[in-house]
C-alpha cells in the first residue's frame, strides 16, 4: 500500500474513529455469537482429517468427502482442508466457498423470522455453488493446487485445537477490518451527502454486504419493507470480500486471488437468477 494511502486511511479512521469502533463492535458480536460457535469445531475437524491419497481411487473418495465437508463447514475450514489434498483440483474452490449452514437454519431464520425460507435459501445456496464448480471445471482452464508442506503428517488433537485458533483470529480480524470499511464509509457518505445518504439506505445496507456478510445481512433485512430473499441468496453466495480474504488466508499459495472472486461472483450471479424464481 501506497505511504499516502495509508496516511488518509489512518486520517479518516481518526476523524470517523467512533463509527469505526461502533462498526468492529458489530463486527465482533456478530463472530462471538455466530461464528466462533460454528466455525471452529469444523476447523479442528479440517486438521484431523487424513489427507492421505495413495492411488487415483482415494483421490476422488477424497475431492466427494471435501466438497461433503465443505456443505457441512463452511468457509473458511472448508478452504482448509483443500489444501490438505495432494490431488486436489481447482473447482474444488468452488464448492468450499461456501456457508455454514447453521447461518442460514439459524441467525437468517432468526433474523427474517421465517425458517422455511431460510431452509430454501440453504439449498439454493449449495445447488448454485454446485454449479459454480461444474461451470468452472468445463470452461475455465484448470491450475494444479499446490498442497500445504507436510499434509500428509497425522496432526494431533493439541496441535489442530491451536491451528484453529489461530485461524479464527483470521476470520475476527477479516469481519472486524471490512466491517469498519462499511461503517466508516457511510459515516463519510454522511458528513458529506447527508439527504443522499438517508434516501439511499437499502444501497449502502448492500454496500456493507458486499464487504462483510454477517452484519451486511442484518442491515439489509432491516433496510427493506420485507425480505429480499433472492438478494440475500445473491449475497451470501457471494460471501463478501470478508470470506474472500478469509479463504485466501487458508489457499493463497493454491489459487489466484482473482478466480477465487471470480468463483464468488459466478456463485452471486447464479443464486440471484434461481432466487428470483423460487422467490418471485
């Protein structure tokens, strides 16, 4: 980054300094409550599971077994255990970039106050993922995914217990850094467009979408009348750029950080188009 870049970061992150920590607040009640609880059990999951793959065979029982996990997980210990494959393919990325499913059978149930819909939103969410991968493997020319050094290796419960928490930190530090991107961003849309700001509050709700799903979402469901259903299942398939750089912490030597998004994109663009016909 730029030295004077950072500079007018650190000046707007001073000036608008209450609304930034107002925003990482949001942001770290969001992961305490929902997050944390679900994530991490499945990140020590993503480290005990044997990796090994001696023959063609085991390989493949071993990309269905991921893409199994990854519907179960979600990111980023999903993105994990990619990783640990040695013949793991790109498409992979695909299907594990996904989310957990207790955010859609939980916290948007909770939140719309309709568990059906939010049942529906899940398997709309994993079939558009689906075919994410099948898109990306038939068009998009494959790169071989570098495994992670010494995967092959048995890792104990102690060892996988620290490797997870450590991963946490990452996905906190991810949700808290575009969650103050989000709220810094309409302060300053505030202070200076203020009649703008106030007529345009579903678009900003989408904004911080964009960037951080967790909160993003809540706001978008209390920008709208009722709840936009397809574009929520356009945006959590997209994930926000939150999930993005939570994944890249676990594959960022296995893919190019562009494709990656690109996969997010595909996956937004395909549940947006079934959204709308199964929420018309």
């Amino acid at each position: 980054m730029p030295v004077w870049l950072a500079g007018a970061c650190v000046a707007v992150l001073l000036a608008f300094s209450t609304q930034a920590m107002q925003a990482a607040q949001t942001a770290l009640h969001v992961f305490v409550g929902g997050v944390l609880p679900a994530l991490f059990p499945m990140s020590v999951l993503s480290r005990l599971l044997p990796a090994n793959e001696k023959d063609e065979h085991s390989a493949k029982r071993s990309m269905l077994c991921t893409a199994l996990f990854a519907f179960a997980a979600g990111s980023p210990a999903a993105a994990q255990r990619v990783g640990t494959l040695a013949q793991a393919q790109e498409w992979l990325y695909a299907l594990t970039g996904v989310m957990s499913p207790m955010f859609f059978t939980g916290t948007l149930a909770g939140w719309t106050g309709n568990a059906d819909a939010a049942r529906r939103m899940l398997v709309l969410h994993w079939t558009g993922a689906a075919l994410t991968a099948l898109i990306w493997k038939c068009l998009i020319r494959q790169q071989p995914v570098r495994a992670q050094p010494c995967t092959d290796q048995r890792v104990s419960l102690p060892s996988a217990i620290g490797i997870a928490a450590q991963s946490m930190l990452g996905v906190c530090g991810a949700m808290m850094l575009f969650s103050v991107a989000a709220g810094v961003l309409r302060a300053v849309l505030e202070r200076l467009l203020p009649v703008w700001t106030a007529k345009n509050g579903a678009l900003l709700s989408i904004v911080w979408a964009v960037l951080e799903i967790g909160g993003g979402a809540h706001a978008v469901l209390q920008a709208f009348s009722s709840p936009p259903y397809a574009l929520l299942s356009a945006l959590c398939a997209f994930g926000g750029l939150s999930i993005w750089m939570q994944n890249l912490l676990s594959c960022a030597q296995s893919i190019r950080p562009a494709k990656l998004l690109g996969m997010r994109m595909l996956h937004g663009a395909l549940c947006y188009g079934l959204g709308l016909l199964i929420f018309p």
